[in-house]
C-alpha cells in the first residue's frame, strides 16, 4: 500500500469513529462525498484521471436538487468504474452510491449484491467493514438477521467497533434476544465518548431496560 493509500485509510477510520453511526443509519452518502471528494484531489496527482472524472460525474449525478438521483445514470456510471477500475476505491465508492440509490428504491437483493461484492475483496480494511456493516444491515431489513450477525463475527478496528455492536445490537432485537441485545449496546456506548453515547443508542437501551425494545 502506498503512503498516499495509507493517508486516506488513516483518514477514512479516523472520520468513520467520529461520524459512523450516521452513516449505517442511512447517512452513507455523506462518507461517499467526503471521501470520494479527497479521493478526486488526491488521484489528480496520478495517471488515473480517468476515475476522478467519472467520480465527479457520479456525484453531480447523484447529489439532485430535489434529492432523487437518476438510478440508471448512477448505475451506468458506477458500472463504467467498475468496467475500467474494477477493483479500486473509486469503484467500490461507485457501489456504495449504487446500493444506497437501491436501498432507497426498496430493492434490497440489489443493495446485498453490489455491498456483497466489496466485502468479498474489498479496495481496502476500512471499505471491506463499512460494507460488511451496510451489507447486514440490508440482511436485517430482508429479515436475515442470523445472516447479518453472522457478517459482524469477530473482531473490528477501534474506529468501527461502536457502530458495529450497536448494529449487532439491532439484529438481536429483532431475533427477540433483549438480553445480547444489551450487552451488544453497552460495547457500543463504552467505543463512544460521553458525548457520543447520548441520543439513539441511549435510548436504545432505555427501550430495553423498560422491556419496550
């Protein structure tokens, strides 16, 4: 891995501690933007042009005034990454927005098809996991959440520990084990700062502890 790949991995964990929560609960585009973004400037410096003009054409695409893309130009442009840069970030990026705009269309098997993909091989560590998340979060939603869980095994970076145990902690409560549940969600709260822990995860485990989960 190349220092410049290094630096936005460093980037990419280090983002995702402070704003993954959002982002598994629907946000992604953010991460797509803020890191596509810093992509685009940083492969400027290489002969891979083509990747950050296809990027930045996936993200005028994507970002509509009115808040709906057009899912067959973010497909066509995101299927021409993977066609020309199969395997890159860039690529993967692309699949992240596709399987948003799929998500938001109710096509699910879609979503888990192209987040599947990039957890198989993903471009690197920090991609593979914000996939991996996305990926069981989808499972859930296609009331698979033994599979979901089964994707959130073993260990995770430091910088996605949180968001992960409060994603296993949603699955569990779906499977009706209130129990794991909790202990999945006070991992969670004690990955996060003070701060961090209020809000949805702090009444995440009020909801338990009152029996209304």
């Amino acid at each position: 891995m190349s220092s410049t790949e290094d630096e936005q991995l460093a980037d990419l964990k280090d983002w995702w501690a402070r704003n993954g929560k959002p982002l598994v609960t629907g946000g992604l585009l953010a991460l797509v933007i803020v890191f596509g973004w810093q992509a685009y400037h940083k492969y400027q410096s290489n002969q891979s042009q083509g990747a950050s003009v296809l990027y930045q054409q996936l993200l005028e695409t994507t970002l509509t005034p009115d808040g709906k893309p057009d899912a067959a130009r973010v497909a066509d442009l995101a299927g021409k990454l993977n066609s020309e840069f199969g395997g890159s970030a860039y690529a993967q990026y692309g699949s992240l927005f596709v399987a948003k705009v799929a998500v938001d269309s109710g096509k699910l098997d879609d979503a888990a098809t192209e987040l599947k993909a990039i957890v198989d091989k993903p471009a690197n560590p920090a991609l593979g996991e914000i996939a991996r998340q996305r990926l069981a979060q989808v499972l859930g939603a296609q009331n698979k959440a033994e599979d979901g869980l089964k994707l959130l095994d073993g260990d995770a970076d430091k910088a996605f520990l949180a968001t992960r145990e409060e994603l296993k902690g949603d699955l569990l409560v779906q499977l009706g084990r209130t129990d794991d549940a909790n202990k999945a969600y006070q991992k969670a709260k004690a990955a996060l700062s003070d701060e961090a822990a209020v809000g949805g995860l702090q009444i995440k485990l009020d909801d338990l502890a009152k029996g209304d989960a």
